[in-house]
C-alpha cells in the first residue's frame, strides 16, 4: 500500500506550484505563516525559570491548526517544507507541537528554488528540524518580548498608551533620529567656483569648458564674492593661456555582485520607488511560483532573504552559456562572490532559477510589478558575470599665469554589462574633447562666475537606511523590511518625498530611550547581540545563557528608570502662560495620542484640555467663525477631533450635530470648476485638499494651497511642495514651477 505523504508550506501560492511537481500520493497544505506565537496581553516569558517561553495558538489561526491535525492523523509521512532560514525553522518546529507525530516519519525540506528539480530534490534527501536554528529564533523573540514588554510600559506612563520600544526598531529610530539632528544643525556654507571657456584657434566652433582648480599648485578655495571677483579679475587680464597636458587613460567600471536583500531593497527604492515592504511582496511572488503557461508553475527565482552573494556551480554554467551564445566571449568574464565577513552565507544570492526565461519572454505572464523586479535581480545576476564597462579617459590641464584649469571626458569604448541595460534604449554618444596638444596655445571666449552652497546630508531613504542597518550588523535580511514597517506604523517616522523622517514623537521617544538605556539602544551592542544570536544558530552559544547575560545588564537600568517614574512625566510637560478657564490653574502641554494639547495642571482634579493655539505650534485660523450652520442658524465654528483635526461644526452642539470639511478660503484650480478647496483626512488621518463639489469634481492635492495667481495662466490658486532641502512652487494647470532652495 503506497504511503501518504504530507507536505507544508507557509503559503498557499506555493502549494500551488508545488502541486504541480509531487504526485497524488502527495498532499500539499498551507500554515498560512506562524501558528503559535507568545500569547498577546501577556509576558510569557517565565525569567525566573530560565527564560522558558509559554507558546498559544495564534488569534484566527486555531481553524489552520485544526485542518493540519486532522491531515497529519492521515498521513504517514509529514514533510515540513518551510522557508529555508529561522523563521521557517521556527514555524516547523512549532508545526511538531500541535499536529499527530506519534508513528510518523517527519521530515524538514530545504529548497532555495522552487523549481521541479530544487523541490524533488529536496523530497529525495530531507533533513531534520536544526534545534539550533529553533533556539536562535526563539532567543530573538524573547529578547524582543523583553525589551518591548518592560520598556514600552515606561513610554505610556511617560507620554501616552500605544507607543512601543523594540530592541532593533529603536536603534534604527536612532540613527534616523541622529542623521535628522545633522541636518538640523547644519550651516551652508557659501563657496564659488570659476570656468574659464576656451577654443582651439582650428575648432572655433568647439568650446571648452574648464574648472579652475589651483594656482601655483596650491588648491583653490574661494569662499565669498570678494575673493571671486579679484580672481576674476584677474584671470580676465591673461593674455595667454596653454594646454600644460593631455592625458588619455582606460577606466574600467566593474559589475556589481548579484542581490542580497539589503541590495535589491535598496535599488528596488532607488530605481522603481518601491517600499521595502512592497519589494519583499513581490518577490516573495516570483520565489514562491508563477504559472507561464505551458511550462505550469515555477519559481522564477532563488529564495530572496539571504546575506550572501554565493552562486551555485549549475547557476554559473547556465549564465556562462547564456552570455557566450547571445553576447559572444568577449563578454564573458565568469566570476565566484564570497560571503561578506559578518554573512551568513545561508543561501545563496538572489538570482533568477533559469536566466533562459528572460524578462521580456516571460512578460506576458508578470504583472507590472513582477515585471520590474524580476528584470532588475535578472539584469544584476547575468551581469555580474560579464566583463567590466571601459572607458577611455581624457584630462586636460590649461595654464595662464599660474592658474591651472581642468576638464576631463569618459568616453565609453567597450559596453561589457552595460548593454544589458542599454540594448533595450538608444544609446547617447559621448562628448569628444577636441584633439589639443601639450604645448598649444588656446584662445579665452569668456570666464563664469558660479556661486554655491554646501548642502546638509541626505535623509535616509528606505534604501539608505536599510543599508546602514547592513552595514552596522543590526538588523538581519528578515527584518530590514519589518523594521521600517513598525517606525512607520508607530508614526515615530514618516515618509517625505520618499525620504524618512523622524516625527516630533520619534524625537521625543529616542530621546527618552537614549538617556535611560544608553547600553542597550546602542548600535554597538545590538550588533554584538545580533552576532551572538548567530552563534547560537552554529552551536557555539548557549540561548538560555545569552539571555539570564542581557537579563543581567538590563534589570538594574529598568528598575532605576521606574522609581523616577512621576519624574520622568512632569519632564516632558510644558508650563504655559495660559490659565485654565475653569479652575484658574497653569495650563501646561501635553503629550496625547494624536498629539500634543493644552491641559489644566490641576489633572486630574480639573479634566479642562484644549488644542494648543498658533503661537505653541498648534494650527492657525483665518477665521473662527465660518458662515451660519445650514440647519438650525446658528454659528459654524471652527473645533479640533481628538486626532487634531480641523473641522467646522455648529456652535449649538449637541443640540445640532451638523459638521462639515474646513474651508481653506481658497478657489478649485480646476478648469471650469467654481468650488472651494477644504481640508480632508485619508482613513488613515493623511491631510489632503480637495474640492467641495466632490463628486461633481474630483480635484485633490497632498500638497498645501496658496492664495497667488500663477504667473502664466493667471489660475487663483497655487501649490506649495515643501521638502527637508527645497520649497517648490508650481500650478497645476500649466508647467509653470519654481523652486527655492532653503539652505541659500
């Protein structure tokens, strides 16, 4: 009699492709991801009985783990087919402690492609649950338990209910919190620069734009416009001016490795505005299977959390053999990538499964998204294989009375990996110096003066942090993207033309942290924490051990911190010189969950709060008055919700409820659209603009109004885009625009 076979996955995508390669005898289910978890509302965590965690079924997932008993009672071989890293491990290992094991042959399969030969493979030669790998997650989930669940309370008690700290999200509000406070205090610094334009006395028509660099050999720094217009005036009254040198050298521009996932968030961010999260969706889809057709389903590509750039031997040949027969030899340059000091070197790197299902084949079977991402990790895998870009480098150095000037030109003569990103585009050709000659004389047709500021550094983007955590040891490919998820979702960070940037919240939170726990919200100590965790995946660590060690350090901080509790509270409040109407006591600012608020100090004697007024940052209003209430006469008035949301509202309240959007004043730009803007909220509280004939008009704006006519089509109203480095003004209706840089 055959055997039964159970095999689980996490998703029911991969269930899908894996059907199409194991037999009848084989039935596939999905966990639909973890199945038990430490208990919500509660510490689960015993300390005192060596850290021993107390695990329940996860809310929704009991109907899950019914159907998986039931099957696993049929079965004769249970095959635990989960992601090949900890939390796969984890969830197998929790899959053992809820389904019938008792007289069945259990197995753990490993995959790092979800291809017929990957998965059969596996099938043929399964391995058990690593213990190691077990104790290692669940050492990080504790961690996480302890730090969330003691610190957090402190946060509450000290500004508001649902604020949380996370052992590694702290740490990286960190460094955004201190790249912000970079900015802030940066000061631009003004400089100049000069270009002197020359032609060749046989090429008139070609003109020459050099940089002045040094005069008598010692750096040129020209700091204001004094000193700029004495080196003007200067250089203006050469009479001569000869090419000192010409010289011609190759450049070579080597291929990058292929992805990590650091790597692929970071340039899916940087070249398709994709969010970390939204990069990891998708790719979670082409790893787990796409249907193409005749060939059924299959993973397009290998598993995509991984800290390695390793390459398997059958993948090199197979690209070795793509390149020579579409590209030729002289293109080919097979190469091995060894694991970064500090990777795990787990997996492989992020590669396609066949680079014979090029993008453009198999477009037809992607959406748009897969599509993009899929051609960008194909691009990178094929590339990192072929022969470097070179180019043919031209330095020209011209004198005149000891002030040297410099031009230099690229010239790419030899495409190499860059024609896979270049054949599907025309290619622009190259500036070509003129042919001058050391020793030549050249002729001044002008002299410019350009003025300049230092610029503050760059906010992170998604990317930028996600290779900074990377770069500190924090952090693993598993959880970058979860990480930024959770600064976002706590509003301690938002998004800002696609940077990030710290709320006033995120602030205050790191602020508070840094100085109660300056040793364990440090970047340091998280990467020593997560390096150790590795050791207890490779067995060199006990978890228990690693645990009672932090415990050790962290309860002496955390019970310091509790005694100055009330302390703590009365610090982050602010004495007005406002009174409270009612009692006649200060009021003072507070901290709430949609924000801070004005509040009788008399609390909670006097409950008297209001929103804080313009002068203390709260919102301003042209008016307070908006018109008469519709319904019964009354005023309409302008008020705030408890998530600080201005609306307008009758004075008769509660008596009459009617309420409407608050009306900024201003005209619909609109073509042909006699409405007025007002202010509106996104389900998720996101300010916007739009019209007050909606539906009627569906005109809406993230971007602030201006009561300025555009000075092309004269349209009433403008926009205003303000970035950390820019204020741009611009209108909708037309291409009019001009921007103001905030640091001149």
């Amino acid at each position: 009699m055959e055997k039964k076979s159970l095999v689980i996955v996490e998703s029911p995508a991969k269930c899908k492709t894996l059907s199409k390669f194991l037999d009848s005898s084989f039935k596939i289910m999905a966990s639909k991801g973890h199945i038990r978890d430490l208990p919500e509302g509660e510490f689960g965590v015993n300390i005192k009985d060596n850290f021993q965690p107390r695990y329940t079924v996860i809310k929704g997932k009991k109907s899950i783990v019914d159907t998986l008993k039931r099957a696993s009672k049929s079965s004769d071989r249970i095959y635990l087919a989960l992601d090949p890293d900890r939390e796969g491990e984890a969830i197998a290992w929790h899959i053992t402690k809820v389904i019938d094991t008792d007289s069945k042959e259990l197995f753990r399969v490993l995959f790092n492609e979800i291809t017929k030969k990957a998965v059969l493979g596996g099938i043929m030669n399964p391995t058990q649950i690593d213990s190691r790998k077990v104790y290692a997650q669940q050492a990080r989930r504790i961690l996480d338990r302890l730090v969330g669940y003691l610190v957090s309370p402190i946060l509450w008690k000290t500004y508001y209910s649902g604020l949380s700290a996370g052992r590694v999200q702290s740490v990286a509000l960190r460094l955004l919190c201190e790249k912000q406070a970079d900015i802030d205090k940066f000061k631009p610094e003004e400089y100049w620069r000069i270009f002197l334009n020359v032609v060749d006395g046989k090429d008139k028509d070609n003109i020459i734009r050099t940089r002045l660099t040094r005069f008598k050999n010692e750096i040129v720094k020209i700091p204001n416009q004094e000193e700029v217009d004495r080196i003007y005036n200067e250089i203006k009254n050469i009479k001569q001016f000869i090419v000192k040198s010409v010289e011609k050298k190759p450049k070579f521009r080597k291929a990058p490795p292929p992805y990590i996932t650091s790597t692929l968030q970071h340039d899916a961010v940087k070249f398709m505005k994709f969010s970390t999260v939204k990069t990891m969706k998708v790719a979670q889809s082409l790893y787990e299977g796409i249907d193409l057709g005749k060939e059924g389903p299959m993973g397009l590509i290998t598993y995509m959390r991984t800290d390695s750039t390793r390459i398997a031997d059958e993948a090199l040949k197979q690209a070795k053999e793509f390149i020579l027969d579409k590209y030729g030899n002289n293109y080919l340059t097979p190469k091995e990538y060894h694991p970064s000091k500090g990777a795990q070197d787990a997996h492989e790197a992020i590669r396609p499964t066949s680079v014979v299902h090029t993008p453009d084949k198999i477009k037809e079977y992607l959406n748009k998204d897969q599509y993009k991402l899929y051609r960008l990790i194909w691009r990178r895998f094929l590339a990192s294989q072929m022969k470097p870009a070179k180019y043919e480098v031209t330095d020209i150095k011209i004198e005149g009375n000891e002030y040297l000037f410099e031009v230099q030109n690229s010239q790419l003569i030899f495409d190499g990996f860059l024609v896979l990103t270049t054949e599907d585009k025309e290619e622009k050709e190259d500036t070509v110096l003129p042919a001058l000659k050391e020793g030549q004389e050249v002729r001044s047709v002008g002299i410019e003066k350009e003025q300049n500021f230092t610029k503050p550094p760059s906010q992170f983007t998604e990317g930028t942090i996600v290779k900074e955590l990377e770069a500190n040891g924090i952090g693993r490919p598993s959880t970058y993207s979860q990480i930024i998820s959770t600064l976002l979702a706590r509003n301690y960070v938002k998004r800002e033309s696609g940077k990030l940037k710290p709320t006033q919240i995120g602030l205050e939170i790191n602020n508070l942290l840094v100085k109660l726990f300056p040793d364990i919200f440090n970047v340091t100590f998280t990467a020593q924490l997560e390096e150790k965790l590795d050791e207890v995946e490779s067995g060199k660590r006990n978890w228990v051990n690693l645990l009672k060690k932090f415990y050790t350090s962290f309860k002496p901080a955390l019970e310091s911190v509790r005694e100055k509790q009330q302390e703590l509270k009365k610090q982050t409040e602010t004495v007005t010189k406002y009174k409270c109407e009612e009692c006649g006591a200060d009021m003072v600012v507070k901290w709430g969950k949609y924000g801070r608020f004005l509040a009788c100090s008399a609390f909670p004697d006097c409950q008297n709060a209001k929103p804080l007024p313009p002068e203390l940052g709260g919102k301003k209003d042209t008016n307070d008055v908006q018109g008469k209430c519709p319904k019964c006469g009354s005023k309409l008035v302008v008020k705030y919700s408890k998530q600080n949301r201005r609306f307008v509202a009758c004075e008769a309240y509660p008596k009459c409820r009617y309420t409407e959007s608050y009306k900024t004043g201003l005209k619909c730009p609109k073509p042909n659209c006699d409405g007025n803007l007002v202010e509106r909220y996104t389900k998720k509280g996101r300010q916007f603009y739009g019209c007050d004939k909606y539906p009627q008009c569906d005109f809406a704006s993230w971007d602030e109004p201006i009561n300025e006519k555009c000075p092309e089509c004269q349209t009433d109203t403008i926009f205003k885009k303000d970035t950390s480095n820019k204020l741009k003004l611009y209108c909708v209706n037309c291409s009019w625009s001009e921007e103001h840089s905030k640091s001149s």
